[in-house]
C-alpha cells in the first residue's frame, strides 16, 4: 500500500496595514518631486500606499498580521518564521519577539531575509518541514516598514513602496484540499546583488559615524535593470513550477505576482500565458509592500471572495540579492482576518547601557 506523504496547507490568512494613507500627491509634496499623480499611475499602477506611525515597527505589524492569521485559522502555530527587509533590530531577530507577544511560547521563531522573494522563500521553507515532519502548524509573516529605508528625495524608489504586513498560517494535510501547496520553485543570482541594494550599514560598511553619502544609507534601485530581471526571472520561475505542477497555464485559474510595478506583473502574465480576467492584486492601494506583497493580495482577494476554493493557483515574486520564487496551489477556503497593528510592549524591564562615543571598542593591550 502506498502511503502518500502530507503537504502545506493554507489554513489561515491575516493582514495588517497601518491606518495612515498616502496619496501620490502627498508623497510629490513631502519630498518635492519633479513628478505627479498621472506619471505615477501610468507607470507604477500605483495611487495610494500606507505609511507606518513613527512608534510603530516592523514587529507591531508583524505581530497583528500573525494574530490575525491565528485566529482565521482558529488554531496556533508551532513554529514562527518572519520574511522582512526591515528588522527591528539588527540583532537579535523580529522573530522570537512576535512569537514572544502571539503567546506561542518557546516554539522555534527566526528571520528570513530574501527581500521581495522573502514570503515565498518561506512559504518554500515552511511547506519542507511539513513535508518532512519537522512541525504541523508554521505561521509565515511578510512585514515590512519601507518608509525606514526609502529615500523621500528620490523618485524611483519614494513613490513605490509602502508599509504593511501579510501572514498564512499552515498545517498538514492532503494534496487534494482546497489551499494545498502543489509545487514551489525558488533561485538566486548573486551577479545582480549591486541592483537593488542599501550599501551602508552592514559588515561591508558599517559607517557607524554615519560619514558615507546618505544616499548610502537609503534604499537604492537600478530600475531599468530590476525590470528585465524581474520580468525574465518570474516569467521563467512560474513555467518551472507549473511543469513541476504537471499544470499547463491553461489550467491557472487566479494569478497573484508581486505587487512591484503593473507593468511587469502584465509582461509576465502575458508570457506565461495567463488572461488579465485570472490576475488578481491590490497594487493600485497598497503600492510594493515587499516581503508583504504576496499575502496582502492574498489577504485582500480572498476577503473579496473573488476565486471559487480549490482554483489552480500561480505565485510569484523577484527581489534583492537577486532572488525568486513560485508557488502553485489550490485556492484555500478560509476566510482572511484583519487586524490594526499592535502597541509595542516592553519584553524586558532591563535595558542594555551604552557608553556615548566609545566605538571602536580597542582590545590592544600595551
């Protein structure tokens, strides 16, 4: 008798946004762009994005998203796993704090950094350790707070991007379900790391005096070259995961790319062969949330009740670093939550003293 071996599930979906909106005016204002509202949306698809509070972080969002995505899913996770650009903190991770503040304990909690990619590249992770047994019930979260990195004076990257989170929570079961996670398909070029980079503020450049450009510190995207990839990347990625599907895109009966730019998400969806009426997102109001993008569109399709349960899914996202990744699935039949992001709470009552002015730190002994 064969056994056949469990896969992912989508069991819950959850989704943060923070309260304050930007138009595209507001963002020309704010940083006195040679720009406007029509070359914004004709080139971006974008009108409006969110913009995080400054007492609210990446964790805040993170952690209502999760909530969220719990209690769609009425049932909690047993391990935690955070996609995100934007960390709280350089150390320790996001992760095991949001873990710390869902009350799931001392379940396993960590960072993922593939930045665009990032929620596919854990939803990829988390369908693994299903499939091999290492958990049941993995909670993914994409969250960011780009408005931290973006340059206000810079309009390649100012009038794209915006803050939110999105998470799904999983669990195992049957390939045949409604939600079940079919194939996934993931890769990197490190060639193109220099496309879409912040070059200040890592090993490489600590500048902990902050003596580089400040525009070494912000955000930086070679646009025209991102374009290419991204539509090359996902274009091949979504073919690679629908052959291993054994699905022809015919088959593909809802379609959600990363909310980047309308233009490239119509160039793949053209290529792979997928009609405009099966192409699904929420660009147009929340702008390119990164690591986010993927389960906001699927957050607030689903609320919409816009694709019958079990309708053959395609995924796919292009980020950083360079990196890619696709999904194909079943439409999950869940019903999505929605949560305004949580007040922080400290996690400990001691706080860590810092000596002003005492960096380098010199361990030369005379």
């Amino acid at each position: 008798m064969t056994t056949v071996s469990p896969t992912a599930v989508i069991d819950g979906i959850g989704s943060c946004l923070p309260p304050r909106v930007l138009t595209n005016e507001d963002v020309r204002r704010r940083g006195v762009l040679d720009t406007s509202d029509e070359w914004i949306r004709s080139r971006t698809g974008i009108a409006r994005r969110r913009a995080a509070e400054d007492d609210t972080s990446t964790g805040d969002l993170a952690a209502a998203a999760g909530r969220a995505a719990q209690e769609s899913a009425q049932a909690p996770a047993d391990l935690l796993l955070v996609a995100t650009t934007t960390p709280d903190r350089r150390c320790p991770a996001t992760a095991p704090e949001v873990a710390h503040r869902l009350g799931l304990g001392t379940v396993p909690a960590f960072d993922l950094a593939a930045v665009c990619s990032g929620f596919l590249y854990g939803l990829t992770v988390a369908t693994a350790l299903i499939r091999t047994g290492v958990c049941t019930r993995p909670l993914v979260i994409g969250a960011e707070t780009y408005s931290r990195i973006i340059d206000p004076l810079d309009r390649d990257t100012a009038v794209i991007f915006g803050d939110g989170a999105g998470a799904v929570l999983l669990r195992a079961g049957d390939r045949a379900e409604p939600g079940a996670i079919a194939s996934t398909d993931w890769g990197s070029d490190g060639a193109g790391s220099d496309l879409i980079t912040i070059a200040a503020g890592g090993a490489r450049l600590p500048d902990p005096g902050r003596r580089l450009c400040r525009d070494d510190h912000y955000f930086r995207m070679r646009g025209r070259e991102v374009y290419g990839q991204a539509v090359r990347r996902m274009t091949e990625s979504s073919r690679a995961v629908l052959a291993k599907s054994g699905w022809p895109p015919t088959a593909v009966g809802a379609f959600i790319g990363h909310q980047a730019n309308q233009r490239i998400l119509d160039s793949v969806a053209d290529r792979v062969g997928i009609p405009p009426r099966h192409c699904f997102g929420n660009l147009r109001d929340v702008g390119n949330t990164a690591a986010a993008s993927i389960p906001l569109a699927l957050a607030d399709t689903a609320a919409h009740r816009q694709i019958r349960p079990g309708t053959p899914t395609l995924l796919t996202a292009f980020g950083g670093g360079l990196t890619w990744a696709s999904a194909a699935l079943t439409w999950p039949a869940v019903r999505p939550r929605a949560h305004s992001p949580e007040p922080h709470r400290t996690v400990s009552t001691t706080r860590p003293t810092h000596r002003r002015n005492s960096w380098p730190l010199s361990t030369t002994t005379s």
